[in-house]
C-alpha cells in the first residue's frame, strides 16, 4: 500500500510539474498566428457611404473606441471588462499614420473587421473587439468611408496606443480554442431589402449591431455564424458587468409574455430604445445604453424581426444595485439611485468625462441644461434626456456633486 501512494504522489508531481509548464508556456511563449489573406479592395468615398458610415461607426465603433479626454476614436481603457480577462485598451484608429490606420489599406481594415485577425501582427485580435463576418460588403464599405473621411471624430490624432495585458485565464481561453478568428466569407453578403421589415430586422439584429451575442445565455455558447443556434437565443440573462463591476444581466427580449418583451407594444419598443427608459420609468441598466444613432424605420423592422424569434420562457437574475454609502450627498445619492453611476463609474471617469464637466459647464444651470437635454448641447450622444425625470432639487444636488468630482481630481 506504501509502494501505491508513493508512486501515485510521483505520478501527481509529474502531472502537476507539466501543468506548470504548460502554463509557463501558455503565459510567456504562446502566441499564435494566422495566415492573412488581405483583400484587394478600394473603397469609393460616396455621400451615401459616409452617412451610412457615420452611422454604424458611432453604433459600434465609437462606444468603445472613442476617449472622453480627446472626444476622437483614439481609444480608451475598456474599465467594465471583467478583472478575470486582464487590463484592455481600445485603439486609436484615427487616420494617424504611426499611431493610428492612416497608413492601412482598405482592404487590411476590412480584413480585421471580418475575421478577427490582425493584417500585420497576423495574431488574433481579443474576443471583446466587435467582428462583423456577416455584415453586407456595402455597409462594410461604408464604415471603410467614414474612417477615410474628413469627420472630427477620425481626424489623425497623435496618441500612443497603451498596452492590453491579458490575464492567464484569457490566454488558456485562446489556448483551448475558445476565442478563434472567423472565416473570411466566401462570397458577397448584400443587405436585405430595407422595406421588408422582418428580413432587415434580422440583418441589423444578428449580422450588423449582434444584438443576440449580448441577450442570449452565455457569450461562450453564442454561434457567430449561425445565431440562431445560440444557448437562450435572445433570452437574456448573460452577465455583464458595469462601471461599478456590479453583476447585471441582459434582459430576454423574446416574445415572451411573461419574461420577455411580449406584452410591449412596436410603439412601446421605439420609445424605450430611444428615450433609454424602459415603460416603468427606469432606465435601461449599462451596458445597453439609448439607440440614439438608429433611425425608427430601423428600430421598428428589429421590433419585429424579434417577434418571430423562438420565446424564451426565463427569468433573468435582479441586477446588483449601487448602495448609496454612509454620509453621502444628496447629489451623491442622486447619482447613484438614478443610475448615473453604472455608466460613469465612481469617479466619474468612465463611459465620459464628468470630472471636466465642471470646466465645460462652469455654471450648475450650465450642467442642468446639459442634463435635461443632451442632444441639445452633443447632438447624437446616448446620454438619455433626464427632463422629466428628476425634480428640480435632484437637478441641482446632481450639478453640484458632477461638478465636485471635477474639483476633487483637480485638487
């Protein structure tokens, strides 16, 4: 029996001694590469593509790749990723030739926008980077447009990319295959006709904005390929953190009467899309923020694309909610139990840059204005219109703890 356990103790040193190692590889030694393929494409900057552009750009670039300090797409500290990924910067994809993609050719940001991998470093790009494989090549083109054009937000900007470091857990995750790069599509993928509603419902949903990947189970059982096969398809419940990393989880936007949006109205839907509150006056919990780029044509053809989707008959867990601390402000309080705080973090250094508010808009009044109506003062923002939905006092307690966090980081 002796003679037994000293050789399953050598036989679990072996087994833990090549672990080891494989995660000393893992960690210090493994970095895979792919072939690249780089298409020979030239895109033609039309008044129609960089509309379009603009558009999708903002949708699904700009939340990301756009810095509250510089306001231009020159990349951020992606703060809500979760610790257990690593530290993650977007990029400054501005039209710097050296810290930007001035010096790209078109076809090098098409393929990294297709598949994921890198047309020079020839590595994977991380998971959490937007891949748009089934995206229309005209839409594609149009976002190729605008990152050429002559728009503020992309104009070249001398920022030095800061590194990512992804943690162990991210580089085993690379390692057993579950992030990969995607295929390349093999023909043109054109856009479905904009009048039927259903079918172009489906392309903004599933192949443009990948409103599935969020609202379905679990980003690890998602399909990128084929959607519809994804875990909980639009059932909501995936875990997503806020600026807080408090646990919040999508809602189920099936058809679902019970759990789901079954019982909304098309009317119901545009609203709380646009405005950012839901029916019950509550704002809708970050990460989703107000569609403000999406027209309603578009919102209403989704409303009813997912009204043929499978109903998905499950609960989504309560989201953790902020606690307001011992001794706080009234505009503390403000900030938190409106939910100011989920996007804007506790220092107000997060989705923007509330600690230069108080420069900006050196006057409460100023701020106020700002908070009643956003698009007033920066048309096109996702920060929702809070008129009407706070008393005068919570206006002016807000203003003045927004302008402290300014005063505080200055000090």
């Amino acid at each position: 029996m002796k003679r037994f356990f000293k050789w399953l103790g050598i036989v679990v040193g072996v087994l833990a001694l090549l672990v080891g190692v494989l995660l000393l590889y893992i960690q210090f030694g493994y970095h895979p590469t792919y072939e690249v393929h780089v298409p020979d494409v030239h895109v033609e900057a039309t008044e129609a593509r960089l509309v379009r552009g603009r558009k999708l750009v903002l949708s699904l670039c700009a939340e990301c790749h756009r810095d509250p300090l510089t306001r231009q797409l020159t990349g951020r500290n992606l703060g809500d990723l979760p610790p257990i990924f690593g530290t993650a910067f977007s990029r400054n994809i501005t039209k710097d030739p050296v810290y930007g993609i001035g010096a790209w050719k078109d076809g090098e940001i098409i393929w990294l926008l297709r598949t994921g991998i890198h047309p020079k470093t020839h590595q994977y790009i991380p998971p959490w980077m937007i891949k748009l494989n089934s995206i229309a090549d005209e839409d594609l083109y149009s976002i190729v447009a605008f990152l050429r054009s002559d728009d503020e937000l992309v104009q070249p900007a001398q920022v030095q990319n800061r590194v990512s470091e992804a943690s162990l857990f991210a580089k085993v995750l690379t390692f057993a295959g579950a992030f990969a790069p995607l295929p390349y599509p093999s023909g043109t993928i054109t856009r479905p006709d904009t009048n039927n509603a259903v079918a172009y419902g489906e392309y903004l949903a599933n192949r443009t904005f990948g409103c599935f990947d969020c609202h379905s189970k679990d980003f690890a059982s998602n399909d990128r390929i084929n959607p519809e096969k994804s875990v909980g398809f639009y059932g909501g419940g995936n875990m997503m953190p806020d600026y807080e990393h408090l646990k919040v989880f999508t809602a189920n936007i099936s058809p679902d009467s019970t759990y789901g949006i079954g019982s909304w109205s098309e009317d119901t839907f545009v609203h709380t899309l646009q405005s950012g509150f839901k029916p019950n006056g509550h704002l809708l919990r970050y990460p989703m923020v107000r569609l403000s780029h999406l027209s309603e044509h578009e919102l209403r053809c989704m409303y009813r694309y997912l009204r043929t989707v499978p109903a998905q008959h499950s609960a989504v867990p309560m989201a953790e909610e902020s606690k307001v601390p011992d001794g706080a402000s009234k505009g503390e309080a403000v900030y938190r139990n409106a939910g100011c705080i989920y996007c804007h973090g506790p220092s107000g250094l997060a989705y923007a840059d509330l600690q230069l508010a108080y420069k900006k808009y050196p006057t409460d009044d100023l701020i106020i204005t700002y908070l009643k109506n956003p698009d007033a003062v920066y048309p096109g923002t996702v920060m929702p219109h809070w008129d009407g939905h706070l008393s005068d006092q919570d206006f002016s307690n807000l203003a003045q703890y927004v302008r402290s966090l300014g005063e505080k980081s200055a000090r």
